[in-house]
C-alpha cells in the first residue's frame, strides 16, 4: 500500500485506523477524508485531509485523482439503531456511498478496496451461537442489510471486475478514544464512561444480552492484516468473520466492578436496540479467517477492562 484514502476517518473506528496507517505507512502517505464530523487537530496536522461526501460520486473521485490513491479503506457508515431512524439518509450513505467508492475505484485504478461489514449482516434465521462463517443471512434491520450490500458487492468487483476487495464482520467495537453514538453496542463503551464519571451506568440493553465484541486494537490489527494478506490464500473477499470474545452487560458490569467497587448497574431496556441485538449472534466462528490469513485476537475481556480504564480515566482526567 502506497496510497491511501479513508473515508469516515473522524469516526470511531478511523480516528484510531489513520494513526496507525500513518505510523505504518507515513503521514503523508495516508489521506484522512471525512464530512461532518468534527476534525480532530492532531488528524489534520499529521498527515494530509479531504472534505469527502460519499453520498457524491465526483467528490470520492476527485479524492482519488489528487492524491493517486492505491488503496482505500472506506468507513463512512450510518450505524444501525440510527438507520432505522434516518432512512433516507442511511440509504445514500450505506448503500450509494458503498457503490460509489467502488466505482471510483475501478475508474482510477486502484488495488484494493477495503470495506468492513458487521455482525449485523446475520439475522433471523443464521445460526447464533459459534455462527459460521457462510450461513443464512437474512437480517431484519436496514442497517444489516446494507452490510449484506457491501459484502455482495465487493464479491462481485472482485470476481468480475477484477478490483481486490475485501471485508471482515466485525462485531462490537469497544473503543476509548471516539464517544459512544447511537450504536446497538455501544453500551460497552458508555458503560465505562458511566464507571469512572459516576460509578453508575444505566444500560439500555438487558443483562442477559449476549454479542461478540472486539477490542479496537484488534479491530485495527483485522482491517489492516486482511488488507496485507497474501491474495493466492485466499478463497474469500469481502465476507470473513472475526472474532475475540463474547459477554453480557452483567459480565461486563462484574468485570469493571472487580477493579471499581462499588460499581452499580441498571437498565431500562431500550426495545428498539433490544431488538437488533437479539437478531445478532452470541458468537462467530472465525475458522476461516484463521486459516485464509492468519487472524488472532489478542485482547480478552480483563485485558481490554483493563486497558479501557486506564486510558479513559486518564483521558477524563
């Protein structure tokens, strides 16, 4: 990779993805584009930035010719409980957002395209527990059939178009660096700001909620090792799962009150992320991954607890 453009760069996952491009990479080899959120100082001063709207084709081009990109990880994404609220809108970002990015791809001529897709991609019907990883995918949300979108159209540029494209499901990303937004598994990142603000969280999840999640680290480590990985290995694209642990908000809880006692839950469940949530897995089965590139996590429950902590309540001061 020599070129790089990200879209969605201010959001939660590219505000840590450009950093560490531009650390592997250089900073001046790596394009952080975004649109309306706001632009951290320290992202626009380490490397080079672009005002990009997905939703406009010409934009996402013309990004792509000024900086003779290579590669793209493409990001920018309308995050599942807000789908189903702003449809509109979730459908130019999610899906011609997705359509635009490739095109302008194979307009310029670049390698490879990178473009994750989520445990939202499953649904009624797959297989919850240890789901594997080619199954029945009928989900029941906006959100998830975007994401089912963009895993049949990167196969498709990839095996017609010639263009390298390639995706993982990820599952829950807990992260201390972006607040959490409007996202069905995000309480596992609000519940630690709760922790050391107040040593109270209320969740909007039920305890019992089980959902595969992955520390950021690892998040990065995915995106960047399957974009890396040896294309004669591979017999999948754009669909590969992921995954590093699975825990409720009740285990979660425990965890963080073994280091804060004291630390008091509750919940007041909200139905419409309770919904989406019980439409995901428990669990993934990340066997081809595993085998295709050699995927592994390396953060467990205590060992990101830990780290959220420390890190957050240094950032909260």
């Amino acid at each position: 990779m020599k070129k790089i453009l990200v879209t969605g760069a201010c959001g939660q996952i590219g505000s840590e993805l450009v950093p560490a491009l531009r650390q592997s990479f250089g900073g001046e080899n790596v394009v952080a584009a975004g649109h309306q959120s706001p632009i951290p100082d320290d992202m626009k001063a380490s490397g080079p930035f672009e005002y990009v709207d997905v939703t406009d084709f010409d934009q996402v081009d013309a990004a792509m010719r000024k900086h003779g990109v290579d590669t793209l990880f493409h990001l920018s994404s309308i995050l599942s409980a807000l789908t189903e609220q702003l449809r509109p809108r979730a459908w130019t970002v999610n899906f011609d957002g997705v359509f635009n990015v490739l095109e302008a791809a194979v307009a310029n001529g670049l390698e490879r395209v990178i473009v994750p897709s989520s445990i939202a991609a499953f649904g009624p019907g797959t297989p919850l527990d240890n789901t594997p990883n080619d199954t029945v995918q009928k989900p029941n949300t906006l959100y998830g059939i975007s994401k089912v979108f963009t895993e049949l159209m990167g196969n498709y540029y990839s095996s017609k178009l010639g263009l390298e494209v390639r995706g993982v499901r990820l599952p829950g990303i807990v992260s201390w660096k972006v607040e959490p937004t409007a996202g069905t598994t995000d309480y596992a990142v609000a519940i630690f700001y709760g922790a050391i603000r107040e040593n109270r969280y209320t969740c909007f999840l039920g305890p019992d909620s089980r959902l595969p999640m992955m520390y950021m680290p690892d998040a990065i480590a995915a995106l960047t090792d399957v974009a890396t990985a040896d294309g004669e290995r591979l017999t999948h694209h754009s669909d590969f799962n992921v995954n590093a642990m699975s825990f409720t908000p009740a285990e979660l809880a425990e965890a963080i009150r073994k280091r804060l006692p004291g630390f008091e839950i509750d919940y007041e469940v909200d139905p419409l992320r309770q919904s989406i949530a019980d439409s995901w897995p428990d669990k993934l089965d990340d066997t081809v991954a595993r085998k295709e590139w050699d995927w592994e996590p390396h953060y467990d429950l205590d060992e990101m607890v830990d780290d959220m902590l420390e890190n957050l309540g240094r950032k909260l001061g």
